[in-house]
C-alpha cells in the first residue's frame, strides 16, 4: 500500500492557497496515474484530501505572488484533530477506500461537488471570498 496525503485544495482551489493547491491538485493526478500503473503488481495507491487540520499549515502558506501568508486561519486553528484524522485515515485505507476526503466541512463537501455541478457558480463565489479577505487584508493595514 502506497499513501499519499493531498488535501481538499487538491480538489478545489481556494484564494490565497495559489501554490498549495497547485502542488495538491499534482498529487491527485499523479496518484490516479500511478494507481492503474500498480494495480497489476497487486500495489495499492490511497490519495486521502484531508479538510482543515489543527497544524501550522496557513503560517507557512505561500500565496501565489510568492510572499508569505504568516497568519494562522480561524478554519485551521478549528480544524480537526490531528490524531482523529489518523485514525480515520487508516480505517479508510484498511477497508479499501482509494481516493477519500476526510476532516471537511459541509461548505468544503458542498464545494467540491459545485466544481462539478456548477463550475461558474463556483468560481464566483471563491472570487467574492478574495475580494473580501483582500478588503480586510487592506483596512487592517489601515488600521495598524
């Protein structure tokens, strides 16, 4: 058994995560490749896209103008148990799941199955949610 761990932002970019999700979404397609590639050698290949996880994981984001993102996101420092993922994860694997979401909101499962059902309502709505996290952005600078 191979394990790969992607993220939801491998299936659905979202603003300010430009090269995370770029680098997720390259984990999902490599996987779906390299999982036909071994299922012949009896090898099993998981992709598990865990949701928003308690980690330091939007301290060290890099947006997609290269610079640091450096703050820690109300949806990460309420994430999931990191050792609840764990276990969820491995008892997915064990009973055979291949490609699975683990720890994700409603609004992340919602999001996901918009990408395929209404892309352009999608789109629009992540481009409200940066222009609004932009907006703060700026009048926190204001602020300052």
């Amino acid at each position: 058994k191979i394990i790969w761990i992607s993220s939801v932002q491998g299936k659905l970019g979202t603003p300010y995560r430009t090269s995370y999700a770029a680098s997720k979404f390259a984990v999902q397609g490599y996987c779906e490749a390299l999982r036909s590639e071994l299922a012949s050698s009896n090898v099993s290949v998981h992709v598990v896209s865990p949701g928003y996880i308690r980690t330091n994981l939007s301290m060290s984001a890099v947006m997609g103008d290269g610079k640091a993102y450096s703050k820690m996101d109300e949806t990460t420092a309420n994430g999931a148990d990191p050792d609840d993922v764990a276990a969820n994860i491995l008892k997915s694997v064990t009973s055979g799941e291949t490609d699975f979401v683990v720890a994700a909101t409603l609004s992340a499962k919602a999001g996901i199955w918009l990408r395929f059902l209404a892309p352009s309502f999608l789109e629009s709505m992540l481009v409200k949610r940066f222009e609004k996290q932009q907006n703060n952005t700026i009048e926190s600078k204001k602020n300052s």
